[in-house]
C-alpha cells in the first residue's frame, strides 16, 4: 500500500523535473466571475494544512507566495481587487 509519504515523494519528484521552473506565458480569457472564483479556489486550497497529502502540502512557502501572486494578479487584471475584498469582509461576517 502506498503511504503519504510516499505521495509526497512522488509529487516533489515531479515538481523537480528539470524546466519545471521554467516561466511560460498562458494567454487565458476567461469571465470575470471564473475569475472571482478561481481567485476562490485557490485561496481555499492555500488554507490547507502542510500535512495535506497531496500537490499543495508538498510545496513550498515560496511556491505557495507564488500561487497566491498569480491569483491576486488574476483580480487585478480583471479590475475585481476591491470587489473581492467586500465579498471577503461579507463571507467573513456570515461565519
């Protein structure tokens, strides 16, 4: 049976292949409410423990900065920064 850690390995192997770090351009169009949501997505993912198993647990605090950069430069883009703030605040207060 194959243990967590052993997923773990395997994810930072794949994270090492050489041009993984590489930059590459991604011309992406896409709505202003996918990107809402993605912005979503990703900072859910990024409130995950590091003892998640899985991709987000075996990365590093520079690689999670970066994940947390691209989004964050998705709502800029796209003019939602402040929107996204209020929706924020709002979700905050309903917890």
């Amino acid at each position: 049976m194959i243990t967590t850690n052993d997923v773990a390995r395997v994810f930072d192997t794949v994270l090492s292949i050489p041009g993984m770090n590489e930059v590459v351009k991604i011309d992406l169009k896409i709505s202003r409410k996918n990107v809402l949501l993605l912005n979503h997505v990703i900072e859910r993912g990024l409130e995950l423990e590091s003892d998640t198993p899985g991709l987000l647990g075996s990365l590093s605090e520079d690689g999670l900065s970066e994940l947390r950069n691209v989004s964050e430069e998705c709502l800029q883009k796209a003019g939602l920064v402040e929107l996204n703030q209020k929706l924020t605040t709002l979700s905050e207060a309903c917890k």
